[in-house]
C-alpha cells in the first residue's frame, strides 16, 4: 500500500513552493514551460498508478491523453458545450474507454500486455489522423480555456493558467494517493505482488485491474484536456506511441512505483530538454544516457535513489542509538 514518508513529504513541499515561486515570477516562456511540466507530471501519475502499484505498464497512455483532449476540443467546438461541462465529459469519456481496455487487456501479463495496449494506441492514432471530424492530420483548433470570470480569474492570462494547471495537478496527486490507499489500492497490490493467490481468495482480478486502469484514463484525460487548452489546438501526434514511450521514461526517470518519483521526473526530464535542445538537436542522446545511467546503477530512478540514501542514513542513525542505549540499560539492570 502506498504511504507518505517523511522524505515524501519534505519533495513534495519543495516541488510545490518551487512550482508556485516559478509561476509567479517566471515570464512568458517560463510559464510555458511550467504548464508543460505539469500537464506531464498529471500524465505520468496516472502511468504510475498503473504501471509502478499494478505491474501494467502500459504504452497507450499517450492516446488515452490525446483522446481526452480530442473528446474536449470536439465538445467545445462541434458540440458547443461550455468549457467546464466538456472538461468533465472529457474525462469521463476517456475514464470509459481506459476501463474497457483494461477489462480486455486484464488476462495479458509483460510483453503482451504491453504489446496489447501499443496495439489499442496506434488504433486510436490511425482512427483520428483518419477522422474529418476530428480535423485529420491538420489537426483541430479554436480550443477555448474555462471562463472563470465570476471568480475574478482570467484564464486567458499565461499566469492564471499556470495556476489552474498546478491546483489541476496538486488534485490529481490527491485522487491518485486516495485510489492506492483504497481497499482497491490494496487489491491492487495484492494483485501485483501474487495474482494467483488473490484469485483463489475470490477476487475478481480483471475487475480490479479494469477499475484502476480507468482511475488512471481519468488522470489521462485531465492531462489531455489541459494540454489542448494549453496550446488551443489538438493534432494527431499527440496521440503517438512516442508521447506514452516518454511519459514511461519519465516514470523510470523519477522512481517507478512512488507517485513523488514521477513529479521530480517530469521536472527534470522538461527542464533537461529545453536546456539541452538550445545547445544541441541531440538532447534524447543525452536523456538517453541518463536514463541508462540510472538503469544500470540499479537505483529506482532519481528519487529512488535519494530515498535509499536517506533510508540508510536513518538505517545507521537508529542501529547508533540502539547500541548506544544498550549499555545504558545493562547498567540500570546491574
């Protein structure tokens, strides 16, 4: 079951004063990169949840995004419904499809579940790059952000977004801990560590898996939403396997199976990218090399790292006090 440490904790105020000092200082293309980092952070929770507390890894969250911010921009644009109304439809759209995945994928394990979800994703991209409706590969625009005027919030401002988009990710971090610390969050687990055991005690596995896959399409489809309201236009190529092929390095990146791992992944894996990308068209070499770095050190991903470190250290300091107050007590009892 997952919990919160105190090393948990202490990144996750560090990430979020970060956040909202950028957001609040940064200019333009600061908070442009602020809302990207975001928009991946509530992608690659929903990856974790699935992949890193369930044993799923799944290489169609990509198309459960860009279906999310498809569904949200036809809504809005063909159908004329307002933004909130179609950000709900949205997800719970995408929340539906992800389940039925799920369901059919459930009996699959490893390379053929993988291979399973790919397949569910290049469908998907094929159907909207095929798709008139959806714009084809011109791609659909004219996406409109919420209008929160009546609480004196223009989200038409770079800042105001920047905003929405953290308080969108903090409540996406809040449902993702809900679900794991849930009695499905602990069949979950149950599931991923003996499947065979949890069965022969009469759960019903592909449920329990269907359930949780489209917890995390919802998760999905926020991040697919805000990334169409991001930029106000929606293409295909959102919905390629490379954007879950990504998302999954970034969960790899920050510690696979932590929740806070794949926030400081997304983080560094943004900042590592427009850093590198002005000095050199090669930045993936360099991505590439710090993730088989990380891979080959056997460490669960940055925050795996630190987090073994620190468990360690308090490892030391509790096995120092303990021999400290040894002799202490053999004294008293002389």
């Amino acid at each position: 079951m997952f919990r919160h440490t105190f090393l948990r904790y202490a990144v996750l105020a560090l990430l979020a004063a970060a956040a909202l000092l950028r957001a609040l200082t940064a200019g333009y293309f600061g908070l442009e990169i602020l809302a990207e980092i975001l928009i991946l952070a509530i992608l690659v929770l929903a990856l974790d949840m699935v992949a890193g507390f369930g044993g799923m890894v799944s290489l169609c969250h990509g198309a459960l995004m860009g279906l999310g911010a498809y569904a949200y921009g036809v809504l809005c644009v063909h159908a004329g419904l307002a933004p909130l109304p179609a950000l709900a439809g949205a997800i719970a759209l995408t929340g539906a499809v992800a389940w039925a995945i799920g369901a059919i994928c459930a009996r699959a394990h490893g390379i053929f579940f993988i291979m399973a979800t790919l397949a569910f994703g290049q469908m998907a991209y094929s159907w909207v790059f095929e798709t008139p409706l959806l714009g084809g590969d011109d791609g659909l625009g004219g996406i409109p952000r919420p209008d929160l005027s009546l609480l004196g919030i223009d989200l038409s401002d770079s800042r105001s977004f920047v905003l929405f988009c953290l308080a969108a990710t903090a409540l996406a971090y809040g449902a993702a801990v809900l679900v794991l610390r849930s009695g499905l969050g602990r069949s979950l687990g149950g599931v991923m560590h003996n499947e065979q055991r949890m069965r022969a005690l009469g759960l019903t596995v592909w449920r329990v898996k269907a359930d949780v896959f489209g917890l995390s399409g919802m998760l999905a489809g926020l991040a697919g939403a805000l990334a169409a309201m991001q930029v106000m236009y929606i293409s295909p190529g959102l919905l390629a396997w490379t954007t879950s092929g990504e998302a999954l390095v970034v969960v790899i990146l920050g510690g696979l199976g932590t929740l806070v791992g794949p926030l400081v992944g997304a983080a560094a894996f943004v900042t590592l990218k427009h850093g590198l990308s002005g000095v050199t068209s090669h930045w993936h070499l360099v991505v590439g090399l710090i993730l088989i770095a990380v891979v080959m050190s056997r460490a669960n991903g940055l925050f795996g790292w630190l987090e073994a470190r620190w468990g360690a250290r308090l490892d030391r300091r509790l096995a120092d006090a303990t021999r400290e107050d040894t002799p202490r007590e053999a004294t008293n009892d002389a």
